[in-house]
C-alpha cells in the first residue's frame, strides 16, 4: 500500500465558474487563480463574456489562464469529466448538507487529488449555485462570514485558492533546540542553592523549600541547554567577583570604587530611615 500524499496536486484542480454576469469578476477570478498557483479555469454559460473586459482585470500576469480556459454551455457538461466535484455555497440547512470549510475541504483534498481530477464550481454573483447544480456535487464547502453573507465572486475564489495553494506547501518542520538535560538543570540548581545560601537570601536550614518554588517557575518555561549554560556562567562569575572583593579586603586592597559608592550610599540611607 502506498503512502498517503503530503500535499495537495494543485494540477488536478480546475476552477468552474457557473454562469458568471461580469466579464471583470471572471479576469479577477483568474487573477486569484493565478496568485494561488492554480492553472485551470471553465466557465460556462457566462452572461456577458467579452474577452477584452476579463483580460483587464485579469492582467497580463493571469492572462494564460484566460486563454486556456474552457467555455461552456451547460454545467453537467462542463463537470462530466471530473471524478470529484465540490460546491460553494453561501446558504445552509435544507438539501444543502455535508458542509465544510475551507480549510477543512483543501485537507481533504489531499489524497484524492493525488489521482483525480477536482472541479470547484461558483456560483452566479446574484443568487449562487441552485439546487439542481448541488446535486451535480460530491461535497460542499461554506466560507464563514459575519451578519454579511454576500462575498465577491473573485473574492470566493482567492479565499478557497488560498486554502488549497497552502495545502499544496510541503509541512514545515518546526525548530526544537536541544532542551537542557536532567544533569544540566541539576548542576545549576545545585550551584544556585549553594549561591543563595551563601548570600543569606535562603537559610541553610531549609534550602530545599524555596529552590523548589524555583524549579518550578522554570518548569514553566522548559530551559535550553544554552540558558543554562549562561545562567551558570553568571553564578560563577558573581563566585569570582564576590571571592576575590573578600582576598582585596582581607589584604586591605582598595574596594573597587563602584561597589564602595554602592555601599556608602546604602549606608546613608539607613542613617535617614529609609
């Protein structure tokens, strides 16, 4: 048995526009079939089709798709030729079931695209597809909307192009840097307690209670094995600095002017009370 496809084969799709009334709506159709990297376009039975009008709108960039295109009188012809066929459709309940999304109907394009050929049929700007054109359908798709429900027909076309030009990407794989390991996240605890301890920010008694509360404040946002490396090259830098500010004071060196500033200013607050 052969492995399920990854992505959608946009080459089997083909865009069919129900009796469209404005040459301009189907050049911009073609123009959002075009941007989503789509190919094939029918039209059929269109009101008003004057090929000057749809090269307009669709521009010289989706002008191929235009000349390519297929014109035709009936949508049962138009369609006869394709293994799956999908709806749009604005209006819900009644003999209009099996609704899906956008999003939902592109995914499960995937593996039937792989060895079918797909229609995707709009319907007319004023009033959409009819009963008798849903039942030419295998599936259904509803795009989502506010209170407004009325969607431009290149505007329909460019959202479900979207869809199905994103599922013909290939999966993008996420980063996962490498997480700190149990021995690494245990060293800088360990160093940490030793650190706190030594300052007086915890008591030696207890130490245990607060490293916990701790851990798990960093549980909360899983560490990297860099992060840890740098929060332990700060403790041994601050071990450096505060052994070697006690061997200066013990050999009455001068205090390093900074911390001495620190200090005396922190001495006059206390004789303020503050």
């Amino acid at each position: 048995m052969g492995a399920m496809p990854a992505k959608i084969n946009l080459d089997h799709i083909t865009i069919v526009l129900q009796k469209p009334r404005y040459p301009e709506n189907i050049g911009s159709a073609a123009r959002a079939i075009r941007n989503m990297g789509l190919k094939h376009l029918v039209v059929v039975d269109p009101e008003n089709y004057d090929i000057n009008r749809v090269l307009t709108l669709a521009t010289h960039a989706a002008s191929d798709v235009i000349h390519r295109a297929l014109i035709y009188s009936d949508l049962a012809e138009a369609v006869s030729r394709f293994h799956y066929v999908v709806g749009t459709t604005a209006r819900l309940g009644g003999q209009r079931q099996r609704i899906k999304r956008p999003g939902e109907l592109a995914e499960k394009l995937v593996s039937i695209s792989a060895d079918n050929r797909i229609a995707v049929i709009f319907g007319p700007e004023d009033r959409g597809l009819t009963n008798e054109d849903l039942r030419l359908c295998h599936a259904l798709v509803n795009i989502p909307t506010a209170e407004f429900s009325s969607i431009n027909l290149a505007q329909s076309v460019m959202l479900l192009c979207y869809e199905l030009f994103m599922a013909s990407l290939p999966e993008r794989r996420h980063f996962a840097p490498r997480l700190a390991s149990r021995h690494e996240l245990d060293g800088m605890y360990e160093q940490l307690k030793d650190l706190l301890i030594r300052i007086d920010y915890i008591k030696p008694d207890n130490p245990d209670y607060w490293i916990n509360k701790i851990r798990q404040s960093f549980s909360r946002m899983p560490l990297r094995a860099k992060e840890v490396s740098i929060i332990r090259g700060i403790y041994r830098q601050i071990n450096w600095y505060a052994r070697k500010c006690y061997i200066d004071g013990s050999a009455g060196a001068p205090m390093d002017p900074a911390l001495r500033d620190k200090t005396k200013a922190g001495s006059n607050e206390d004789e303020n009370g503050t």
